[in-house]
C-alpha cells in the first residue's frame, strides 16, 4: 500500500520534529520534508510532491493562509492542505479554508488524532476539530449576511437531491448520516457528493461546505 507523504511546515522546530515522529510511527504515513515557512512550504511540494501539508497558520515571510491560497489554487492541484493552529479561537479558521484548506486542526490533538486527521484529509474528505465548529458557523453567520450572487447563480446547476445533499454536507453531516437522514444507500450518497463537487467545480466537502454558506443556502441559526 502506497504511504501517504506529508510535508510539515511550521517555524518552530519542536513542532516539526515532534509531528514527524509522532506520523512516522503511523503506518501508511510518511514525513518526505520540513518546511519552516511559507515560501519554503511552497519549494518544498513542488520539489517532493506531498498529499498532504500541515500549515502553520503564522509563519514569517509568508503566513500560512496564503501560502494554503497559492498552494491549492491553481487547477489541477491536488495537494491537501490541513491548517494547524494553537488556538481553539482562532480568527483565521474562516480564510484558510475559503484559501483551500480541508481541515483545521489543533496542535494540542493527540497522535491517534492528527494520524486519523491526516488519513481523512488526504482521502478528500472534510475535517474541523470538533470545538471549532461553533466558531466556523458564527463566522460564517457573519460574513454570509449577503450571500455572493455569482456563486448563487451555480446552485441552478444542482438537482433537488443534490441541493439537498449539499445542505447536509454544510451540516457536518458524514455520508453515512446523510444516508440515514435521506434513507439512502452510502453509495447513492457518495455518488452525489462527487456530482455536486464535479458541477461547482469544488475540490472537497469544505469547499462544499464554504460554497453552501456564502451562497446563502444554509442559515447558522442558534449560536
């Protein structure tokens, strides 16, 4: 089986050296390379093609959240970029992943949990740690006051079933609970995940999920 390579990139060294351990001991995990900001981040894949990058959120000369926006903007990318950060609050959950991150991820989580974040990510699937999301729907509330007509024009493209699948995948819904809710096979559900993705021209469910909100499709209530 196929390891999946991971590029750490953080400025501090520790933090570095103690992920590389901790996934090097996971198997089906491989650390190719260390970068200690973001331009080095951006040298780094291009020269050892990683699946997956764990950004630092702030880094000198260039700060994570850019270097995530030039790292998955470019079509045809397919790096995978999981956001580290130390703070449960921070501000910048919202722009790393409309930047193109998969997943945010505290730096506290314990080794089972950056393994199992690392493995979710690089499968294309969606990842927030779980105290997170209360702050990334706030956010979203906020920002999303307006919904973006361009991006609310391409909601047209979707069937009924579709649109309700995206809805649900805003939700945090995994495939199997949309499965459940909507009584349908996981597979059905899959398939129409990766319709939707293909139609809006996204890369992942985060990016789903962020389309979902700015379009206005999905209304945080209750927080």
């Amino acid at each position: 089986m196929t390891s999946i390579r991971v590029l750490i990139a953080d400025d501090q060294m520790m933090v570095r050296q103690g992920f590389t351990v901790l996934l090097n001991a996971e198997p089906g995990i491989e650390v190719v390379g260390q970068a200690v900001d973001g331009l080095d981040a951006l040298t780094q894949v291009e020269r050892l093609a990683p699946d997956v990058v764990l950004m630092d959120v702030r880094m000198p000369r260039l700060g994570g959240i850019e270097a995530t926006r030039r790292l998955t903007g470019p079509a045809g990318a397919t790096v995978k970029v999981l956001v580290l950060t130390t703070f449960d609050l921070d501000e910048y959950v919202y722009e790393a992943l409309r930047a193109g991150a998969s997943g945010f991820l505290l730096k506290d989580a314990s080794a089972d949990e950056l393994a199992q974040a690392v493995r979710v990510v690089a499968a294309g699937d969606a990842l927030l740690a779980p105290n997170l999301t209360k702050r990334l729907i706030a956010e979203f509330s906020r920002v999303t006051s307006s919904p973006r007509a361009p991006l609310k024009d391409r909601v047209g493209a979707l069937t009924e079933r579709e649109t309700e699948v995206l809805s649900l995948i805003a939700q945090g819904l995994t495939n199997g609970e949309i499965a459940q809710r909507l009584v349908l096979a996981e597979q059905t559900v899959k398939s129409h995940v990766g319709r939707i993705l293909g139609k809006l021209s996204l890369r992942d469910r985060t990016q789903a999920a962020v389309f979902a909100y700015e379009t206005g499709l999905i209304r945080p209530t209750g927080y």
